[in-house]
C-alpha cells in the first residue's frame, strides 16, 4: 500500500533525496515530478503528517503549503525572491537549502 512505501520513504532517508532532486535539478521535468511527488506523499492519511514535518525542517510553510496545492507554484516560488511579511525568500536562503541537501546526500 502507498502508507506501506511512505514509511519506508521516511525510514530509509529517501525524502532527502528527493528534496535534493527538487531543488538542486536542472531539469525542470525532474523538479515537477518530485513537486508532484511531494503533493501526493503530502495528501496520505497516515504518513502525510510526517512528511510535512520533515519537509517543515527545509522548506518555509508556504512552500510546503503551496506543494498540496499546484506544484508549479510550489516551483515557481522556490527558484524566485520572496520579501513579504509571510515569506523572506532570497538568493541566500535558497543556496544554503541546496547546499545542506547536498551535503546530506
């Protein structure tokens, strides 16, 4: 069952990987696959809470939030500055993202 796999995604570190897939690929098919990927791991009853709270530990809540809603958005605002009193996304905050999830690879 999809629970079955999303515990052993969680358990065997595969978030990370793909959390390294969506924001360190250049290809842009890639990052909409895992983006998808997300969402649906995401919408699970039982393993999405988890997966929310891993993703939490990367990605600002409205990143997160916009993954259940349209992955291109969730996209979009990744790769884009962000200066608002929800969301302070800049260059800096995204490099050092991509940087800790290599790191971890």
């Amino acid at each position: 069952s999809n629970t079955t796999i999303l515990k052993e995604v969680l358990t065997k570190g595969a978030l990370i990987y793909l959390l390294h897939l969506f924001c360190n690929s250049s290809a842009p098919n890639i990052r909409e696959d895992t983006a998808l990927l997300f969402s649906k791991m995401l919408s699970d009853k039982l393993m999405g809470p988890k997966v929310r709270l891993v993703l939490l530990k990367f990605l600002p809540s409205l990143f997160v939030e916009a993954l259940t809603d349209s992955c291109e958005t969730a996209i979009h605002m990744f790769d884009n500055n962000h200066e608002n009193p929800e969301l302070v996304w800049k260059d800096e905050g995204r490099e050092k993202l991509c940087r800790t999830v290599q790191k971890m690879m």
